[in-house]
C-alpha cells in the first residue's frame, strides 16, 4: 500500500461513495416494484453473464441500515446512491406508489443521522418496462413521464437530499442501450439511438425546473461518463480519429447541457441518424447546473481506420496496468480531462460522481487484499489533486463503489467495491482499499475539518 499521504484537498472537499438502486438492492418485487427494463434484458438469454440479475443482488433493499452503519464507520461524508423509477412510479406514469418512495425517505434520513450527505440520482438506469413499451427514450413523450417521476422524488425527499444529479451517464443509456444493444433495451440503431440521446438530454432539462422548487436549497446537476480519447501515433490521421471519437463520446453530450448547441461536425457527420430537435429543446438542455458529474474510469487509444467508421480503438501501451474490465490504469487522463473541460466549457463545479477498478479479488482467511486497487485510488486522487492545484474547481469525489454489485451484462464477476460481497450469504468484508479510503478520509479531515 502506498504510505505516502495524499496532499491536502481544499476545505469542504467530500468524499463519498456510490452505488446504483439496479446493482444494489434486489428485492426486485417489493413494495410495489415493477419491472424494469434491466430485469426484461437480464432474463433475455445470452443478455447477461451466467443469466445473472439484479433480483437479489446485495440484497441492499433490506440490509440499508448494516451498509449505512458500514459507510459511517468508513468516515465517508456523502453517499451516492440512485432511486429506482420503477419503486417509485412502477407503470412509468400515472400513480406514485408511496411505499417506493418510503425506502428511499428512510434510507435518506438514516444517512443524515450517520452525518453522510445524501446525493440522489435519479435515473442510473432502470427504466420501467412499460415506458420502454411505449417507445422508450427515443420517444418524445418519454419526457414529460421523467418529470413527473423527478417532481414525486423531489418533492418527498426535498433538501434533505444536497444534491440531485437527473440522469446517470447519458452516452451510456442511449449509446450502450440503443446502438451497442450490450445494455437494456439492447437494441441495434445508431439513429434511434441518437434520439434517444437527446430525449435524455430533454428529459433532463425538463426535469430541472421542477426539481429546484421542491428542492431550492439542494444542487441539481447531471453526471457524465468522459473518455478521453488518445490518437494512437502522432499522425495527422490518428490525431483525426482521437478527435472523431471524442466527438462521439464526450462532446455530443457536454456541447448541448453547457454550451447549448450539437457540436457542428458530428451534426454533419451523422447526416440522416442526426435526431429531431424542436425548437427550445437547446434551450431547455443548457439550463444552468450546480455542478457536473464526472465519471472517469480510463481513455481510448485510436488510430485512422480505413473501414467504414474510419476510427479503431489500438491497444494501450503493453507495459500499464489494467483492470479486469481490460480497462488500461491512467490517472493523467483524470487531470488531463478535467484541465480540458475546464479551458473549453464554462464549467460548473465539477464532483467526481464515479472512479473505481474492478480486480480479482479473493477472500484469504477472511481477508480480501487488494493492493492494486489501493495504487488504482492513490493515483486517481493524486491526479484529481493535480487538477484542482491548476485551478479545476472539483468539490467531491465518490468511489465507485461502496459495494462489489451486479455490473450490467458482466454480471456478478466483476468486483469493483470497497466492500468484499459474498453473494451466498451476503456477507460484507471491507478490502484493504477501504481501510486505505478510510484513513486517506480520516487523515484529510483531520488537516482541513470537515468544511460546511
Ligand atoms: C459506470 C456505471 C456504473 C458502474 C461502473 C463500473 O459506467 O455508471 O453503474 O457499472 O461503470
């Protein structure tokens, strides 16, 4: 473990953890729950590793008091967790079902009396089957049903909650969703995709307003996943493809909500799968933000393709680390990013909403050691820190996450938590990186307090 102490972050800086209501809670028939579109995709063969889903999951829906008990004894400050649309309003529309919104009213208040602040997204994910029926986020009228769902959560958890983020990485619903078909619905159209992107975007917009009067005194914003892309050789073609891909993946969602316009060159580019825009939409996607969200995990390497994309992701450097997602360590990608979006955007305070490594981890005499996740937040942090020396205004960070959890269509196989889950018997073992979060807490605390 790296003994070196992390340097001093500013005054009132949070650190917290993450979660999401799909990865976590289970109890998927509960109280009034209905499907999602992520308990419709989990069962649909070949979807999901082994056929696993979230029906039990960390059984969270049940165990809430023991992981909050759990997060304070870690000293965390701020707990990010996110509503499940379908305990809430389980048809999508019409009725709230107060027993849904109960779960998340005593998880609320239970966070408060440990001293954690409570960060509330509102959609990581898990959209009620029958919206999706009904068209899903490719249809317009998926936006006034997301306001209406953000007006019942608002309006029952108010400012007790500090901050509210409307939608959990965009790129990743539509994208992933739509086009991809790797997550729910898993479908395969880059132009339903795109408007689904946008209806997001709408959603999100839509929903502010209505958010900061039921909850004037919270912060209200959105979380992005940002992949910063890397041309593969100092080609002019390779550094063509690195900006092609950044095109796709960060600034198709930064230029609208912060600037308020499609970034020209993807419009052009995606000709006839551009997606219908009415007028005001811009309008209502760029309203002001309290803060970004940024979830980092690593970048893409690229270089010039002859094939019909013109664009392919290369192989990272054969000497870095990576994490059992594949996914290459490179912390400078933290700073980088963040010095970016701090030159090219007029930036809101940013929180880091996710940062994290899935590694094989094992349990040896009760004891889950996991050094390489320990180097994996060191550095992370140490980069963030790099950032905020060079004027990035960063006021959290949340690693992702508090517990080991379903992860989408890997399964159960891929542990990214602080905590060790044994799925048999749901028993929670801290890691070594969570006694090293812990201290690194404890240790900043002590030198600023804990700031207002
Ligand atoms: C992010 C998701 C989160 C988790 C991490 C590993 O894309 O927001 O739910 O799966 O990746």
């Amino acid at each position: 473990m790296p003994t070196q102490p992390l340097p001093s972050f500013p005054p009132g800086f949070r650190w917290g953890v993450a979660t999401a209501s799909y990865q976590i809670e289970g109890a998927v028939a509960e109280d009034g729950r209905k499907p999602s579109i992520w308990d419709t995709f989990a069962a649909t063969p070949g979807k999901v590793k082994n056929g696993e889903s979230g029906a039990v999951a960390c059984d969270h829906y049940h165990r809430w008091e023991g992981d909050l008990d759990l997060m304070q004894r870690l000293g965390v400050q701020a707990y990010r967790f996110s509503v499940a649309w379908p305990r809430v309003i389980p048809e999508g529309t019409g009725a709230v079902n107060e027993r849904g919104l109960d779960f998340y009213d005593r998880l609320v208040d239970g966070l408060l009396a440990r001293g954690i602040e409570p960060f509330a997204t509102l959609y990581h994910w898990d959209l009620p089957q029958p919206l999706q029926d009904a068209g899903g986020w490719p249809w317009r009228g998926i936006v006034e049903p997301f306001v209406a769902y953000a007006d019942a959560v608002t309006r029952r958890l108010g400012d007790r909650v500090r901050a509210y983020a409307t939608l959990n990485e965009p790129w990743c619903s539509a994208i992933m969703g739509y086009d991809f078909g790797e997550h729910a619905p898993g479908l395969h159209d880059r132009a339903l995709a795109l408007q689904a992107s946008h209806h997001l975007l709408l959603a999100h917009g839509e929903a502010l307003p209505v958010m900061r009067a039921n909850a004037p005194a919270a912060q209200h914003g959105i979380v992005l996943n940002l992949n910063p892309g890397y041309p593969a050789s100092d080609s002019a073609a390779d550094a063509e493809a690195a900006r092609r891909f950044d095109g796709f993946f960060n600034r198709w969602f930064l230029d609208p909500v912060l600037l308020g316009r499609y970034p020209e060159d993807l419009w052009t580019g995606y000709g006839d799968a551009a997606p219908d825009v009415h007028d005001g939409d811009l309008e209502a996607i760029s309203r002001p933000l309290d803060f970004l969200g940024v979830n980092y995990y690593n970048r893409t390497i690229l270089a010039a393709d002859p094939g019909e994309l013109g664009v392919r992701p290369a192989d990272g450097p054969a000497d870095a680390e990576y994490t059992e997602m594949g996914w290459e360590v490179f912390p400078q990608g933290l700073t980088e990013l963040l010095l970016r979006i701090h030159r090219d955007y007029p930036l809101p305070p940013v929180y880091i909403t996710e940062n994290g490594a899935a590694y094989r981890d094992e349990v040896v005499d009760g004891v889950v050691d996991d050094p390489q996740r320990v180097r994996y937040l060191d550095g992370h942090l140490r980069a963030l820190h790099a950032a905020i020396a060079q004027g990035v205004d960063v006021r959290g960070y949340f690693a992702w996450s508090l517990l080991d959890n379903f992860e989408w269509a890997h399964g159960y196989g891929k542990r990214f938590g602080l905590v060790h889950v044994d799925y048999a018997t749901q028993a929670r073992i801290p890691k070594t990186s969570a006694t090293w979060y812990a201290d690194a807490i404890a240790r900043q605390r002590a030198v600023v307090g804990s700031g207002a």
